[in-house]
C-alpha cells in the first residue's frame, strides 16, 4: 500500500482530505481552486468554484472510477437526447484520478427561486424510463446494494455490533431479492431517484443530475425511493405523493415486491449515513436514530431528512 493510501485508510474521507484532492484535481485541469466552498459531503465532496462556473465531483475512492466514468458517459448521452440534465465540461479530461480518488468537472446549475415538485419527479422519471440506449452506451446493472459492504467496513467511530447487525441484515435482503418478480422490462435507470437530485434553474428548466449509479435495469428500482419516503418515513405529503404517481402513472405500493425494495432502502439510507457519522453530533445523532429503528422493524421511522 502507498503512503498515500495508507493515509487514506486511516484518516478516511474527510472534508479536508477531499479539500486536498481538489485542489490537486484543479492545479492539474488549468483551474483556480481558491476559495471553492464545500457544498456537499455524502457519497461524493462537491465544490463550487469561485473562479468559474464549475462543480468539482470528488469521489470517495478508487473503488469509484468505474463510476466515474460512467457518469460522464451518461450525461453526454442524455445531452444527445436532449433530456435536461447535468453536463460534464467536455473540454477537460474526465475523469482524473487524484491520489486514490477520481475527480470530475460539471458545469454549475444556477438555481432559480424553487424547488423541485414531486410531480415534475414522476414527470422526469417518466421520460427517462421511455428512452431507448444507443449500442455504444453499455450499462451496469442496477447495484441493488451499492457500496454498502465498504460504508461497513470503513465509516470511522461505529460500533462493532452495529456493522455486526449490518451484516446479518444485508445477508438477509440478499436472501429476499432472489424472491422478487417484476412487472416491467429493463430500461435506463437513474438509481438514485429522489427530489434533491432535480434541479430547478434560473428559466425554470428542471434538470436530472447525480448519474454515479445510473444503471439499465427495472424501474422499480427507481420508484422505491419516493415511495419509501412516503409510506415509511411520511417525507411527502399525500397531495404531493398523488402528484408523482399521477405523473408516472404508478404506485409501487400496490406491486407485491414492494416490502423487499422498501427494506433495501432503508438499509441503503442507513449506511449512506453512517459514512460521515465521525463528521458532527448532529450527524451522529440521526445515524442513531436510523440504526436503532432497523433493529426494530415495527419501530416508526423518525428520520430526518438528509
């Protein structure tokens, strides 16, 4: 192992190591990296640039280069297709791959005065479920549990028996989704498909971003999000989830396969979590609250949105 990966496993993926890497990511792209304000810290750290409008995309890991690359390739196709999404610089290497960690460029969304509508969800999801890939665009399937194995085994300050009970849970929902029959064909598949990952800018032009697990799968896959975050979490109103059903033209309750996917998006959110649980109390806390509810599946989900 490199000194500087060594430094990595032990010091995990902070805001000041991914400060580091961006930094170095922009040095080498001809970009001034002064001042960029940290927007984001999740699965990915995302700068704003101060001297252009350029997002920086900061990957957890080398682990992650694969999808790195195919977000790219995803948002040059979806500009072909004309879909409102997010857009890769297309003058700049992509991805780079900075002591461990790949690193894109995007072009800043200048956001309006609102946010996105659960109904112009369903409506986006819609469309993008409807499109066909072109035979140069080659898909992973959906990752039913994503990365999860890596959030247990290296998020910093979680207790043994918590990655323990983890463990034991996603042996269990492997188990479950061997049972799982779909009602549709495969399909583009966004894979992360909740609100925050619509924009709304300054025309009032919504637009799709976040494609790291966009996938050619089912497209309950994408459905679950939202329904989860209404019927277990209560997130949406009734009015605002009948507009997002009304606007794809289903509801993923009525699917019998829904508990399977309901369970697996909870866990998800779990992990996703817990990954940045050493970052504050405040996260810390709510990652207390997720993983004491999954210990008890008749335990109301009092979480708070992330």
């Amino acid at each position: 192992m490199s000194s500087d990966a060594a430094r990595a496993s032990e010091e995990g993926f902070t805001s000041a190591r991914a400060a580091r890497v961006m930094a170095a990511a922009c040095r080498r792209a001809g970009l001034d990296h002064r001042d960029a304000e940290l927007i984001r810290l999740g699965e990915n750290a995302l700068y704003r640039l101060a001297s252009t409008p350029v997002i920086v995309r900061v990957a957890r890991s080398a682990e992650y280069l694969s999808a790195a690359r195919n977000e790219v390739a995803v948002s040059r196709w979806l500009a072909k297709e004309g879909l409102a999404a997010a857009r890769v610089v297309n003058d700049l290497e992509q991805p780079l791959l900075i002591n461990g960690h790949p690193v894109t460029f995007w072009h800043l969304i200048r956001e309006g005065d609102r946010k996105a509508t659960y109904g112009e969800l369903g409506a986006v999801l819609r469309d993008l479920h409807s499109l066909s890939l072109p035979s140069d665009l080659e898909l992973p399937p959906y990752d039913i549990f994503g990365r999860t194995d890596l959030r247990i085994e290296r998020a910093v300050g979680i207790p043994d028996d918590d990655r323990e009970f983890l463990r034991s849970r996603e042996r269990e929902l492997r188990r479950k989704v061997r049972d799982l029959r779909f009602e549709s064909p495969k399909g583009p598949v966004h894979g992360d498909a909740h609100v925050q990952n619509l924009m709304v800018d300054a025309s009032g032009a919504v637009i799709l971003i976040d494609f790291e697990v966009f996938a050619f799968d089912h497209p309950e896959w994408d459905l679950k999000v939202t329904a989860v975050e209404h019927y277990s979490l209560g997130w949406q109103t009734d009015d605002q989830y009948a507009d997002f059903v009304n606007a794809y033209g289903r509801d993923l309750r009525h699917w019998p396969g829904y508990a399977t996917l309901r369970d697996i998006q909870e866990f998800r959110m779990t992990t996703w979590l817990m990954q940045n649980a050493a970052e504050s109390e405040r996260v810390a806390a709510e990652y207390g609250r997720r993983i004491s509810s999954l210990r008890d599946a008749d335990a109301p989900r009092d979480w708070r949105p992330w």
